[in-house]
C-alpha cells in the first residue's frame, strides 16, 4: 500500500507537480540527450531551486530501490534493468504529452537513487521484515546517500571550478581568416590609460577596420579572457561606432560595442564544448585610424577530467 501511494505521489510530481500543464501545454517536444555528468552538486554558487530539484531527483527514488526489492525478490542487475525501462518509459511519455521533457540526466540520476536504495537494504541481512530492521535500512541509505553526494559533488566541483593550463590565443593556428599580432607588445594609450600588453596584442596592422578569423577549439578550452579598446583620435562628438562579436559554432556568444569612450574595457565568457571559434571585429566611419584593438587575449583550457568527458560525449555523436 505505501508502495502504490508512493508511487501515485511520485508520477503525480513528474506530470501534474510544479505547474507543468499550464507552463509546458504549448511547446514542442523537448529531449535532451547529451550526458552532461551526475547532476549532483554543492550548493554553493548555485540556484537554489534548481540545486533542491536535482537532489530530489536523487533522494526521492531511493524508496523504490529499498521496498521493490523487499516485495518481489531480484538480483541487482534484473531490479536495475527493469527500473531503467521503467524511468525511461516515463520520460517518454513525459515528452511525448509536453508534460516534461526527456532526459537523459535524470534516468542517470534515478536509477543512480534507485541503486542506492537496493544497496542499503541488500546490506542489512537481519530483522528486515521488522522496524528495527527497517530502521538499520533507512539509516544506511542516509549514510550511502551522503557518501555519494560528497563523492559526487566533489568530482563536480572539480570539473566546474578546477582549471587548466592558460594559453595565448595568438599560439593556436589560424583556421580561417587572416590576423596579425604583435611582436613587440608596444605600450600604447586608450583613452587616458598607459595599456602595456603582457602576453599578447592584436596588431593596428590588420589589413581593415574590419576583420573575421577563426579558431579550431574542438571543445578543450573552459574560457576566453582579454581586454579590449579603441585606439585613433579621441573625439568626443564622434557617432562611429566599434564592435567586437564572438561567434562560436555558428551563434554569437558575446559581444563588444565601443562608442566614442576609449578607455578600456575586458571580457571573459564560457567556452566548454565550444568547437570553433570566430572573432568579427567591426568598425564605422571613414576615419581609418580609429582601430578596435585586443590585448592579452587568452584561453584556458578545460581539466583532465573535462577532457575525458569530452572525448566520451563525442563517441556518441
């Protein structure tokens, strides 16, 4: 009985929960089917709502893990095997009925709960058909339960905060385009600041006001990071305007205006999973010794665990 009643509460959740019917009635049909890693993380830096909603994802199918296998007698891969057609029906079904959407992350993140749940009550062999039983089951579960999150959590976080080496965008080879940098790294004035580059700067010698080249990344680097000014005549009653787009595999990520202020300014945005990536460098007026220039423009690169993830996703694409 608590079984079934647990089980209505759960798919209640799952298809009526959280106002899904009037938030999803009108869209398409969504899926996700990338494994993006063990949505299992620490709280910290994180939205709440959607940190709680990912632990629930974990907790709330440990259950299942320890009554079904109380009820009906089955080995771990028969129990595991049959949950996951079971989840992987009801994301189905979820998408199909624009209730919800499929995703592969959480029929890794169930069955992961799931999993917990057999073990705890495999563990315990005495009293299990009694409440002291029970109660030796439950306190397992917590303590497996909090051993996954922290082993979990922290492989996460590793990938999340943990960065790699830092290289100059001028060292990786031009894919397409053409763009000059730099040997010298001349100190030159923006505005009314002295700029001495210290690694890298984007040459006033390029052939226009307005250039476009590409990086091949194949999906190894975390972030972009540099600085970014106009050079040429400093007048305030100018209209030119001066933008520097980011393009990456095909959709524009981020991007520059800069008015008639020369001072300064930096930037810094994700990469991760980034295959290509287009730098449009665009410049108004007839006046060419206004110039957007770049400097110590530089690339990190992703972990060694982020690079095994990647290598991994792209077997399956």
């Amino acid at each position: 009985m608590l079984l079934g009643l647990y089980t209505i509460l759960t798919l209640f959740f799952l298809f009526l929960g959280f106002n899904r019917s009037s938030l999803n009635g009108e869209q398409g049909l969504r899926y996700y089917l990338t494994f993006e890693g063990i949505p299992l993380h620490f709280p910290m830096g994180r939205d709440f709502q959607i940190w709680f909603f990912d632990l629930g994802n974990f907790l709330a199918f440990i259950p299942f893990g320890i009554v079904i296998p109380l009820l009906y007698r089955c080995n771990f891969t028969r129990f595991i095997c049959l949950f996951m057609l079971s989840i992987t029906v009801i994301e189905l079904i979820q998408m199909f009925s624009r209730l919800g959407a499929f995703d592969i992350n959480d029929i890794i993140i169930n069955t992961l709960g799931a999993a917990v749940g057999y073990w705890s009550q495999h563990i315990v062999k005495l009293y299990r058909g009694t409440f002291k039983g029970m109660i030796r089951i439950v306190i397992t579960a917590i303590v497996i339960s909090s051993g996954m999150f922290l082993v979990v959590g922290s492989i996460n976080y590793y990938f999340d905060h943990v960065d790699g080496e830092v290289v100059a965008l001028n060292a990786l080879p031009i894919k397409d385009g053409a763009v000059q940098w730099d040997e010298s790294l001349t100190a030159f004035t923006a505005g009314t600041t002295m700029v001495e580059p210290q690694i890298n700067l984007y040459s006033q010698e390029n052939n226009s006001k307005n250039n476009e080249f590409s990086y091949l990344l194949n999906g190894n680097y975390a972030k972009l990071e540099g600085y970014v000014a106009i050079t040429g005549p400093d007048d305030p009653v100018s209209n030119e305007r001066n933008e520097i787009c980011f393009i990456a595999d095909g959709s524009e990520i981020y991007s520059i205006s800069l008015g008639e202020e020369h001072q300064p300014d930096s930037f810094q945005f994700s990469l991760k999973g980034v295959t290509e990536l287009t730098i449009k460098l665009l410049g108004e007026g007839s006046n060419m010794n206004t110039n957007v220039v770049m400097w110590d423009v530089t690339l990190t690169e992703v972990n060694t665990g982020q690079r095994i993830i990647n290598m991994i996703t792209n077997l399956f694409r």
